[in-house]
C-alpha cells in the first residue's frame, strides 16, 4: 500500500540509512548478539551519520529537524534489514532518552550533554523501573536526599536498556519518598560517579545484543546542577515523553510485522511441498492474505500518528492505542509467520525465528498492554 507521509528528502534520508546499516549494523549484529552487547562504535557511527540527534538543535551538532518521521525511517530500514529486533540500544538513545535532554534540560545542561548523546560518544540510559515498581512508576523507592548542594542516591533499578554501555543515566529518584507522583524528580548520573555500580547483564530469552542491566546506586553524591526540570515534576515530564516512546515502538512493531510477511511471501514463493509451491495452498495463501492486509490497517493509523506527532498534537491515548493494538497484532503476526515457515521458523538462523522471540517484549516495555488500556479506558470517563 502507498504511503503518503514521506517527502523526498526523507526518501533521501532513507537511502543514507540503508548504507548506515549495511556498513556498520548487518556485518555486526551476530557478533553483538553473542557477546550481549553492542560495541560502543555502533553509537559513534551512528552520530557520525547523524541518526542520534535529528531533533537536536544545529548548535549542538544535531539535525535541528523537528520531524519524527526520520526516526520512524531509522527504525523500519533496521527492519528491513532484519536487525530491528535485536535490541541494538540506538532508538532508546534518539527516540526516548533525548527527548529528556530537549525538552526537561535548562541551557546549561543541553550544552554540557547535548553534543556528546548527538554525536554517541556519550550513550544514554533512561532508568525508571526498579525490581519492585515497574508499571507502578510512582512506587519506586529510589531516593536523592539534598544535602547541601548535592542530592545522594540511595537505591537500585533493573531492566535498564543500555545499561552496561551508558555513560549518562537519565534516573527516576524520590525526592520526597512520603509523596507518590509529586515525590518524583529526574537526576542525570554520570557513571563514572563515585556509588554507582552496574550489575548483571540481565539473560533474556530474545533481544540478544541489548545490554539490559541492573544498576545500582550507593550514597551517590550529584551535583544540584544535574536535576532536569523542577524537583517534584519528574513523574509528569516522563508521562510527556512516554507518548513519542509509544509511537517508536508501534511504528518498530508495524516495521517488524511487515517485513515477517514480506520474507514469508518469499519464503512460500520458493518451499515446495506435494509437488507445489506452499503459497499455492488456499490456508497459506489465505493467512498471508490477512497478514498483509492487518500490516497495512495498522500502518495507516500510526502513520496518521507520525504526522499528528510532526503536526505536535500526538496525544498519550491515541499513543495508547497504537501501543498496544500494533505490537499484540505483531506478536500474533510473527508467530503465524513462523508457521508459514515450518520447522525453519524455529531455527535461529532465519529472521522470523529471531523476531518472534526478540519482539515478544513490545506489549510489556514502555508501558504494558493493560496499562495502556487503563489510560484509553481512564480518557473514556471509566
Ligand atoms: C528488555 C527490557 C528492556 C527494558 N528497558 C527499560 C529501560 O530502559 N528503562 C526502564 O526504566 N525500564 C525498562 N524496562 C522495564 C519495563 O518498562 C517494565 O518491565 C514494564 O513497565 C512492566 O513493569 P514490571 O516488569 O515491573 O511488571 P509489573 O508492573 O509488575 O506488571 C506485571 C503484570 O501486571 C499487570 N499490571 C500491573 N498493573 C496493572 C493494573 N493497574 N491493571 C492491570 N494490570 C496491571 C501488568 O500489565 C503485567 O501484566 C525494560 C524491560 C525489559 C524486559
């Protein structure tokens, strides 16, 4: 099916991005894969081709390009080249954890961390969920006491996205542990600070090459200067963000679906079994039929999402709803994938196979499917 939202620069653009990722992301993705980690060089070369800061300001060596859509073409080229699933850290750094540093950094702060998270000699990590609060982000027990001039850390975090590689760790503390919500603030922590220590690298069943971590914060000592945005505001400046999170990941699990179909055409075009090609069977045929056409239903609504977001009126429901429709609808698109597939859809080696295990954390990361269904229910008047 056309779509009608891209412009010829962003055609462009895309072109840039399939030579980014064939040169730097397809040679690497197994060897990133085995050692459960992206190499540091990803983000660099990513910088370098100017993939990590497309909304930052031209000062600060970013795009100075306000417009989404480039970073929902990063992320279906990555599809594309069936590498999108396998958790590579660079849409948490340019889709969710920048937009901490746009719009909750003063000046001061953008110039001191703006340049290095544009260019990924600095990487980012966005640290909410604890081992006891995950989609109850107003429960975590992570505190930063004031003292002096300086807030000291006190606690733990767990499935944190880059963990091992972050330089930077954009964190959800208590600032006042008696209050939920207003209790929140956010204290960017250098990991080189005295007090912070990473744990384990967490073992997943997919998403091999994404360094999901423990990190651990023992009397860290940070400077007032490092709070983004105003004590108390930390749980609204995060429920801001989360809409364009929501975006990123419906437009992924989109991305993801639709190249599944795409290499289970393929795939039915050339497997011979009794003699025909197995797309010839009707219930092949058929099922591939409902595949392509759920892929594109779900396309025309987050595309009417991405331009809402261009346009600056994308708002945390209709995020919602793209959020957890698309990526349970991917889940059940890979998984008949696979069976078009057969016993090759269970090898590791094909690209579905992968997908259907690395995309099976979408309806649970960045909010889970019931709690998007909570806030669709909650603007419904429910
Ligand atoms: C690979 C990976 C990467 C991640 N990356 C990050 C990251 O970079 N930064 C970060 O901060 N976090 C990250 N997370 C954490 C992720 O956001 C949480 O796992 C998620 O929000 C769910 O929280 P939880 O695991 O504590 O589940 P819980 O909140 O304990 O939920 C358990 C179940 O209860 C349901 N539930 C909870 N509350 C309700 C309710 N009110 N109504 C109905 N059902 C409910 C949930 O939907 C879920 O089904 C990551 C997780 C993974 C696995």
């Amino acid at each position: 099916m056309d779509r009608t939202i891209f412009e010829e620069e962003h055609d462009h653009f895309r072109d840039a991005v399939r030579r980014f990722v064939d040169k730097e992301v397809v040679p690497n993705r197994e060897a990133w894969e085995a050692q459960g980690r992206v190499d540091r060089s990803l983000f660099t070369a990513a910088g370098a081709a100017g993939l990590l800061g497309i909304a930052a300001p031209e000062a600060h060596g970013g795009g100075g390009m306000d417009d989404f859509r480039y970073n929902a073409i990063v992320s279906e080229v990555l599809a594309e080249a069936d590498v999108l699933s396998a958790g590579l850290g660079l849409s948490l750094q340019a889709d969710i954890a920048l937009p901490y540093l746009l719009h909750q950094a003063n000046e001061e702060q953008q110039a001191r961390w703006l340049p290095g998270a544009v260019s990924g000699e600095t990487i980012l990590a966005l640290a909410m969920s604890e081992p006891g609060a995950g989609s109850d982000v107003a429960g975590i027990a992570t505190t930063a006491r004031r003292d002096g001039d300086h807030y000291v850390v006190d606690g733990g975090k767990t499935f944190i996205t880059n963990g091992q590689n972050a330089d930077l760790v954009i964190t959800a503390v208590k600032t006042d542990p008696t209050e939920r919500h207003k209790g929140i603030s956010l204290l960017v922590i250098e990991a080189d600070r005295d007090g912070f220590s990473r744990g384990r690298k967490l073992a997943k069943v997919g998403q091999h090459a994404a360094d999901t971590s423990e990190l651990f914060f023992d009397g860290v000592r940070v400077p007032v200067e490092n709070l983004l945005g105003e004590e108390g505001k930390g749980f609204y400046a995060m429920m801001g963000n989360l809409a364009q999170e929501r975006l990123s990941i419906a437009v992924q699990a989109v991305a993801q679906a639709e190249r599944s179909v795409e290499a289970s055409v393929a795939y039915a075009k050339q497997r011979q079994a009794f003699g025909s090609p197995i797309g010839s069977f009707q219930h092949i045929r058929f099922t591939l039929a409902e595949l392509q056409t759920q892929v594109d239903v779900a396309r025309t609504y987050v595309d009417r999402l991405l331009m809402d977001h261009v346009e600056g009126r994308l708002s945390d429901v209709d995020a919602a709803k793209a959020k957890w429709w698309t990526t349970e609808l991917c889940q059940q698109i890979v998984d008949r994938c696979v069976q078009v597939h057969g016993g090759y859809g269970y090898m590791a080696e094909y690209p579905v196979a992968r997908a259907w295990v690395d995309s099976r954390i979408q309806t649970i990361y960045g909010g889970t499917t019931e709690i998007m269904k909570e806030i669709i229910g909650r603007s419904m008047g429910l």
